[in-house]
C-alpha cells in the first residue's frame, strides 16, 4: 500500500505530544530545533531519543557532534517553540541559557530538562535518529503545565 504524504502528515498529527527544543554546541557555536519527536527509550543505561531531518540546517552539528540536551517547553513557551523551528537569524538572541555538564544550552523557563553525550545515530529514512545518553536530568519549574502540540495547533492540558 502506498502512503499518501498529506494523510501521513494528517494521522501524525492526532498524536498530541509535548514539545522540546534540542540544543548542542560544537566549538563554541549553539544549535538548537524545535522538536516533538522526543522519546525515553531505556532506564539502564539511561537513554532518550530525538529524530531530526536530514535536510535541516542543522542537521550535522547534531549528528556530528557530541552531545545534545532536550529541553521540555512549559505552556508559556510557544514563542520559543515557533523562534526554535523558524529562520530567525541567531535563534539564541535573547535567549536565557546555561550549560549543565555537556555544554549543550538549558533553557531557562523549560518545564525540564535532559543533557546528554551522544550515544548512537541511527539511519531513519529521512530523519536521523539521535540516541542520547542521559548525563543529568531535572525539572525546571513546579508552577508550570507543558505544552502541547496537536494537529498543528499549540495546546495546554488546563
Ligand atoms: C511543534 C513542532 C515539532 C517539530 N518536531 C520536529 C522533529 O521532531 N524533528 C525535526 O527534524 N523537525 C521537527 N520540527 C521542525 C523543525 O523544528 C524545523 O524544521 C527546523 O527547526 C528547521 O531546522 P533548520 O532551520 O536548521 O533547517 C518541528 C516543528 C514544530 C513546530
């Protein structure tokens, strides 16, 4: 059976997810996407993953390099959500930030966030997926809901 793109895209979306932004930090320079393909994949050893697509610009400072962190949005963070998937320039500008122990950028006002060395790079037809291992974890905020992502629209549980 042939898979038709737009009724690919049409089911993907009734998944409602979270939403993250992925970072990493190559030779000084920050990366980071907007992602909502985030998943825990196992408790020992500690391991998460992200897919990105091959064709974003950003692609090979994340597959190439050593580490990323996944950065979980509170319901208040759309705006980083849509900065983090859009050509913007520096999407960092303006953007409060702090390394952990990888390097990779922790956002400030995230719901949560993980840090990890790469552990794997998977082939995932057009995407590539990025198997971290998990260095620290921990939440952010106590006060704030996630955001939620459903059929191209943002949501919050509340
Ligand atoms: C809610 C949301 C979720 C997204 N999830 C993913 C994802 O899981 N993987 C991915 O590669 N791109 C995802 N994207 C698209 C990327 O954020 C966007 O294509 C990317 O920032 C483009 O990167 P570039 O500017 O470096 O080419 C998502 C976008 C949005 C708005």
């Amino acid at each position: 059976m042939s898979v038709n793109s737009d009724q690919f895209r049409d089911v993907m979306g009734r998944f409602a997810t979270g939403v993250t932004v992925v970072t990493t930090t190559n030779e000084g320079r920050l990366d980071g996407f907007t992602a909502s393909s985030f998943s825990s994949v196992s408790l020992d050893p500690p391991l998460v993953l992200v897919c990105i697509g091959k064709d974003a610009t950003c692609h090979d400072a994340f597959s190439d390099g050593g580490c990323f962190a996944i950065n979980i949005l509170s319901a208040d963070q759309a705006d980083l959500s849509v900065r983090f998937s859009s050509d913007v320039g520096d999407r960092f500008d303006g953007v409060a930030h702090e390394p952990w122990v990888t390097g990779a950028p922790i956002l400030g006002g995230a719901l949560a966030a993980i840090d990890c060395t790469l552990h794997a790079v998977h082939e995932g037809g057009d995407h590539s997926i990025l198997v971290g291992r998990v260095e620290r974890l921990g939440p952010l905020r106590e006060d704030a809901d996630p955001l939620i992502y459903y059929r191209g629209t943002y949501r919050s549980v509340s």
